[in-house]
C-alpha cells in the first residue's frame, strides 16, 4: 500500500481550484478583491455606521431572547427592591430582568443602546462629509437619497426601539408621538387609533413596535444599506484630487487584502469602542424612570439626541392656533408646524439638494472628483447654516436642562433659540463664506509669489521683506505659473523637501524621522564632542 | 348711705320712687354714685370681652421663642419686618408659616437670603441647629403653622416601593426622575435633592417652600412621606449605578454629548491612524 504523501502547503490551492471548478467564482471574485479604493480617513466616516449596524443586530438578537413584547400587566417581583411589588406591564418587567437578572444583560442593553446613538452620530459625520466634498453630485444623486433615508429610517429604528421597555421616560415620548399624529389635519384622530389600536396607548402599542423594530424597519434597513454599498462598488468611490488622479481612474489601494484588513481591524475598534462605552457609561436607566403610567412625568424628559431638535422645535414654536370655523369647526394645532411639516421640509430639501444644486451650477456633467469645501463657498455656507439651524434645535430641545444646570431662565433660553434660529443660519452663511474666500484667496497667493520662508532679507533702503520660495519659474512681474488643481497648496518648506520632511504621527512619530537633507555649500554639522564631567579627584572615588 | 327708713322699705318701693324726705344734696350725691358704678361697671365688661388689642404686643413668649426673636431682630427683620408681618416688595409676612417652613429655610441655607432674586439658593447656613431651633419656635409661636415631627430620622418604616411610585407620581414632575432637580418658569428651579436631609424633605413637603406645591398631611399622610423620603434618601443616593459612569443623570442629553464627544472623537482619530498607515 503506498503511501499518498500529505503536502500542507498545497491545500488551500486545491481546495480553491475544487471550489473553482464547481462553482467558477474565480473570475468575479478577482474583480472584486482587486477593486481599488482611494484611501482617506473622511472615507471611513461611512463604515462607523456600517459596523455600529453590525454590533446593533448581534446585541439586538442578544436583547429579543430575553425580552417579552406584552402591555399584560404583571406585579415586578425581581431583585431590583425599590420597585418590587409595583404593577407594570410585561415589557417593562421584562427590561429590569434584563438589566439585573440576565447575566451580561445590561452591558449588552447599553452596547445596544449607545451602538444605536453612535450609528445616528456617523451617519451625520459621513452626510456632512459627502456633502461638504460635493460626494453626491452625479452620478451619485441615488446614493445620496438612500443616504437620507437611511437618517429617516434610523431616526424610526431609534424612536421604536427607545419605547420598547415601556417605561416613564419612553411612555412620555410615545405619548408625544401620539399627540404629533394627532395634530395632522383630517387624518390625524384615523392615524392614531389605528396605530395605537384606540386611545392612546391602548394594549398593542408595544407588540407593534416590536415587530417594526425587530423585523420590518432593520429589513429596510439592510436592504437600503445593501444598495447603498453596491453602488459605491458600481459607481466606484470619490477620490481627492492630487497627482496621477484624474476623473477616469481611481488611486488607491486593492480591496484584498490590505483594505480589507484594514477594515477588519476598523471594524474591531468599533466594536471595542461601542463595548467601552457600554461597559463604563450608564446609558437610559430605566429602573430610575419606573413603569409608565400616564401620570408619570419626570423633568429632563428627553428623546435621544437625533430627535432632539424635533423637540426643540416644539419648544420654540409660539402657540399658534388656526380654527377653521367649517362644519363643526377645525383645529390645525401649533404643534403640527413643527414637528410635521418641518420634518417634512428638512426630508425634501435634503433628498433633493443634488438636483437643485445640478440645476442652479447648470452643472451636469458626471464627477469623480472631490471638491475641497473652500472651492464652493456658497455650498459650504449652505451647510454651515444647516448645521447651525440643526443645533439651535438640537440645544433647544435640551435647553431646560440647560437652563437648569447654568442657571438661566427657561424663559430667556426659549427666547435665545427663537431669535438664534432666525439669526444664526445666516451669519453662519456668511462668516463661513467669507473664511471660503479668505482660504482660497491664500492658495492663488502662495501659488503666486511662493512659500513663506522665514528668512527676512534687509534691503539697501533698510526695507525689510521676507523672501518667498517660488514654486516655479516666474515670469517678469514675480509670478508663478502653476494653475490651482483643487488640492492642497504646500504653505511650509519641509513640504517642498526643503528641509526634512514633516515627522508623520500624532501625538509621537509613526516612523523613523528622516535626517535633513543637506545643501551642497555647507558640510555636514559635526555633533560636538561629549563633554566629560568635571569632577574632583575625592568625589570620584563615590 | 341709706337710711334704717329705706331698709325697712322693699327693694321695688326703693326703686319706684324715693321718699320724699331725703335732702337735695344727699340726691345729688346717690346719683354721682350710681353713675360712677354704672360706668364702672360697663367698663369692665369691656374689658373682659374685647378682644385685647394691647395684649398681642407684649405675648407671653417662652424662652426659646424669646431668643429666637432676638435673633429675627438682628437677622431677618430687614425683609420680614417687625413682628414678621412682611415688609411691602421685600419679604412676605411669616405669621402662620409654621416652625417647618422656617426650619426649611434656615437649615438649608436659604434664609437669611443674599439678595432679591427669582429663588433663594441652598448654600451653608448661618444659624446653629439650636439658633434655628429657637426662630422656629419664634415663628410657631407667633402665628402658628405647620410642624414637624421630631427626632432627625423621620424615614422610620418608609417602603422604598411605595415611596418610589409616590415620589414618581408627585415629585418628578419638577425634580426630576433622578431628583437632581429641573427648571421652571423664569429662573425659578426645583432644587437638587441630594444634599438635603430627611427634616427638610419633610418640612418642604409640609411647608410648600418657594414654586412647590403644599402636600399636607391630607394629601400626603405622614407614612406617605416616609415613603418618598426613605425612597428619595437610600434609593436615589445611594443607587449604584450599575450601568457605570451616570452621567449626571439628566438623561438622553448628556448621552448625545457622550456620543460625540467620547464615540465619534474616539473613531476619528482611529480612522486618522488607519488611513495614515497606508
């Protein structure tokens, strides 16, 4: 019998041509992990919500095991002592078991928790990095609205999951959300009994939300988030303009396997962070709010960061009511203004911003290029005032909170946001367009006259200037002839590898510093000699 | 002055008519006489039932009271005015608030007050407890009022349970689920519960201090706010945290801040290593 020897080396190969052989994936498969992309930390913004996404679903089936959907009402009887003996409904009891009894519960409640936030907060990161880089113009108008959505989807996601453990704190945002239904003219009463099976808040409420939160909203999400990737594949990634780059190719590195492992890596910091803060940060107590019960009330009563400025909107909303005296009389309610249309309005100008920028520049042209935000100050002013607009809301929301804890009247902080909200977009406007011009009005100096180099030369008059490094030949009148290419300017000698270059690292070098290069007139600096040190004889001896 | 003549006389015959004998003078004097009597007479039942507006000026104060008042006159006549009765846009009349509402007050700091302005802050008292004792005994016995009960540890028998879904259906409107205190109207606030001790949780309670609502005794029974007291004083300060870190406890806003300043600053960084390494 001979003996087949067994070549370790060798296996994976086979085992990949066996593969090849029946299912023929080789040739796809090389596009794929050959595929190039262009390297940028404002790249990665995107990816802190993909994997936060990731860490939502595993916590988040963690969570379902233990939780039970149900408004029964049931006498609390765990090991959290001040509320034993209390009545509260399935849901809630089953959120305190959760968080005291379930070995790991509460950790894996908080990771859910702040993944959920931590998913909001980069979503906004990346839609202001893909808007201030002008990432959405065409082709990618479609990812852009897919995008959105995604915010819009998640803020449901939030909204439903937040209401789920049924208690104080959640119930009394439910109840708001009951009260915005209801002030939507003609259908509103028909929308809320529908959704909360009758008056609020009814006995299904928290099984609907249940099934919304678990299966249908995260369905939609996956889908979304699934094209959302497949067309940065098809599409290919924006890149930065700079040397070799152009709109017809893409610079980078291949998917496999440094990119990959790159993002592997990215995607356990993530991890670790969401962990982290789950571990060392309470996040909603529940066990403080109680059961809901529809006199319960606590001050500070908040929704979660992204639906905060829909509060604050609220708040600074004057109370204006229109009757319509038609039949027995309609009421439009002022809260429908705010917390209606407004959403509605933000929904439609951020989705359709691309084509409303596309139509003002007559701009229709297909870009693979980014767009340093300095280069379009009046798109980068838009945003700025958006942001502006955004936070004025979102501090209003908080601003009893605000008011309390820096002592300042409630009255005086609902004031300051009406007046802000009016006054701050616009000088946002205008104070970021002007540091738009003022950036680039530098760019066409330097590339002009040269780099400052910090040598002042005294003329025969005694004048004194400092003499610029030109960055080429200059014509008669001093200036330079290189064009703006819409990348970064070198403003500082060791740019132009005039001295050493800058020591790459944060904080400490990430590499071995380079010795300075040294010009052909001056021989190298000698180290001085060490010094022996100067002793007497008797001391010497110790 | 009547004659053996008179005695012998009835009683109805004296006063229908006088014998005629009698001397002018001697008339003249019996009537001075009657006349003394008769206003004497109606003088003193005046006196007996009239409410005595004299008597309040000079009341008899039992000695604690009475160095309590020395202690008002130094400190808290200025805004609350002679005798308490308020002074017009300074301070209100404290004749009825009750030795609880005065040893809220002094104990915690807030009486005597720095200056007008829309609530009066805790802050390190300046009376001893025996100081404060002796004005609320002043106060009490000025006017009356509510009082507490005694001995310093009034959550005797609290049921944290109850006390919990009490303090969650009357208290956490205003001062929050983590009694950390919240904002009202104008500047006005609910205060932190944290630093304050089981005699000023229940004196508050009794007195109705500054914005709060009164909750007497029929509306909270006493074992009621031992409830909400044993609840305020061994759940919500002496609550663990489980979950770690609490962040102040003021909710969802100091957990956006938490997201931004510690999650997304964290991850930046990370992905400025990350695409720095390539």
């Amino acid at each position: 019998m001979k003996r087949r020897k067994f070549d370790l080396a060798a296996t994976p190969g086979k085992a990949a041509v066996g593969i090849d052989d029946r299912f023929k994936v080789a040739t796809p498969l090389r596009g794929l992990l050959n595929k190039v992309f262009p390297d940028h930390w404002s790249f990665l913004l995107g990816e802190i919500a993909l994997f936060s996404f990731i860490v939502l679903l595993l916590t988040g089936t963690f969570l379902t095991f233990f939780f039970e959907p149900s408004m029964t009402e049931v006498v609390y009887n765990g090991s959290y002592a001040p509320l034993r003996g209390t009545p509260m409904s399935a849901a809630y009891a089953s959120s305190l078991d959760l968080s005291f009894e379930v070995r790991g519960g509460l950790v894996m409640r908080q990771m859910h928790h702040w993944a959920a936030l931590l998913f909001m907060a980069a979503i906004v990161v990346h839609m202001l990095r893909i808007f201030f880089t002008g990432a959405f113009r065409k082709p990618r108008e479609a990812n852009w609205i897919i995008g959105s959505l995604l915010f819009w989807i998640g803020f449901l996601a939030g909204f439903t999951g937040y209401s789920l453990p049924d208690d104080g704190l959640s119930g009394t945002g439910l109840r708001i959300a009951s009260g915005i239904m209801l002030s939507i003219p003609v259908i509103g009463s028909w929308l809320t009994s529908s959704i909360f099976g009758g008056e609020f808040p009814g006995t299904i409420i928290i099984s609907r939300f249940f099934i919304a939160h678990v299966l249908l909203i995260p369905a939609l999400l996956l889908a979304l988030i699934t094209v959302h990737l497949g067309l940065v594949f098809t599409q290919k990634h924006t890149q930065w303009p700079g040397p070799g780059r152009t709109n017809g190719n893409v610079v980078g590195e291949r998917f496999f396997p440094r990119y990959a492992l790159k993002q592997g890596g990215f995607f356990m910091i993530v991890f670790g962070v969401i962990a982290l803060m789950g571990g060392l940060f309470q996040i909603n107590p529940i066990w403080l709010f109680g059961p809901y019960e529809a006199w319960v009330v606590s001050a500070a009563s908040q929704p979660d960061w992204y639906v905060m400025f829909l509060d604050g909107s609220t708040r600074l909303m004057p109370a204006w009511q229109i009757d319509i005296p038609l039949g027995d009389g309609y009421v439009i309610p002022p809260l429908f203004w705010p917390t209606v249309v407004l959403p509605g309005i933000l929904v439609g100008l951020s989705t359709l911003y691309p084509f409303v920028e596309a139509r003002h520049l007559k701009d229709y042209r297909t870009h693979h290029l980014l767009q340093r935000p300095r280069d379009v100050p009046a798109r980068t002013a838009v945003g700025a005032m958006a942001v502006a607009f955004y936070l004025v809301l979102t501090l209003s929301g908080a601003n009893d909170v605000i008011a309390d804890k820096f002592q300042i009247s409630l009255n005086a902080m609902t004031w300051a946001g009406r007046v802000g909200l009016l006054i701050l977009p616009p000088l946002a406007y205008f104070v970021t367009y002007r540091i738009c011009l003022g950036l680039q009005q530098h760019d066409r100096e330097v590339l002009a006259h040269g780099v400052e180099t910090g040598i002042i030369r005294r003329l025969p008059d005694g004048k004194f200037v400092e003499v610029h490094q030109p960055l080429s030949a200059q014509d008669h009148d001093g200036h330079g002839a290189l064009e703006y290419t819409g990348w970064v300017v070198p403003k500082k000698m060791n740019r132009l590898g005039a001295l050493g270059p800058a020591i790459r690292g944060f904080f400490y070098p990430i590499e071995k510093p380079v010795d300075a290069p040294v010009s052909p007139g001056h021989p190298p600096v000698e180290p001085r000699p060490e010094r022996a040190e100067i002793s007497s004889g008797s001391e010497s001896r110790h | 002055m009547t004659s053996d003549n008179d005695r012998r006389r009835g009683l109805l015959a004296r006063l229908r008519g006088r014998p005629a004998a009698r001397s002018r003078g001697r008339r003249r004097l019996g009537a001075a006489v009657r006349l003394l009597a008769a206003l004497t007479l109606a003088g003193g039942a005046y006196t007996v039932f009239a409410p005595g507006a004299q008597a309040q000026d000079a009341p008899p104060l039992s000695s604690a009271a009475a160095e309590g008042k020395a202690l008002f006159d130094v400190s808290c006549v200025t805004c609350h005015g002679r005798n308490a009765q308020g002074v017009e846009g300074r301070g209100p009349s404290l004749i009825g608030v009750g030795a609880a509402s005065v040893e809220f007050q002094v104990s915690s700091g807030r009486m005597p007050a720095t200056r007008q302005e829309a609530q009066a802050h805790r802050k390190p008292p300046l009376f001893t407890d025996e100081q404060t004792r002796q004005l609320a005994q002043y106060i009490q016995e000025l006017g009356g009022g509510p009082e507490l009960p005694q001995g310093t540890n009034l959550r005797e028998g609290g049921d944290i349970a109850t006390g919990g879904e009490l303090f969650r259906i009357n208290c956490s409107q205003c001062h929050a689920f983590g009694a950390g205190g919240g904002a009202l109207s104008s500047g006005k606030f609910a205060p932190s519960l944290r630093p304050a001790s089981d005699r000023q949780i229940y004196a508050a309670m009794l007195s109705g201090p500054q914005n709060m609502p009164v909750f007497g005794d029929n509306q909270l029974r006493p074992d009621q706010k031992a409830d909400i007291i044993a609840y305020i004083q061994e759940t919500l300060k002496h609550d663990q945290d489980p979950g770690g870190f609490n962040l102040g406890r003021y909710g969802p806003s100091t957990e956006g801040l938490a997201i931004f300043l510690v999650g997304i600053v964290a991850l930046v960084f990370a992905t400025l290593w990350i695409a720095g390494k390539s």
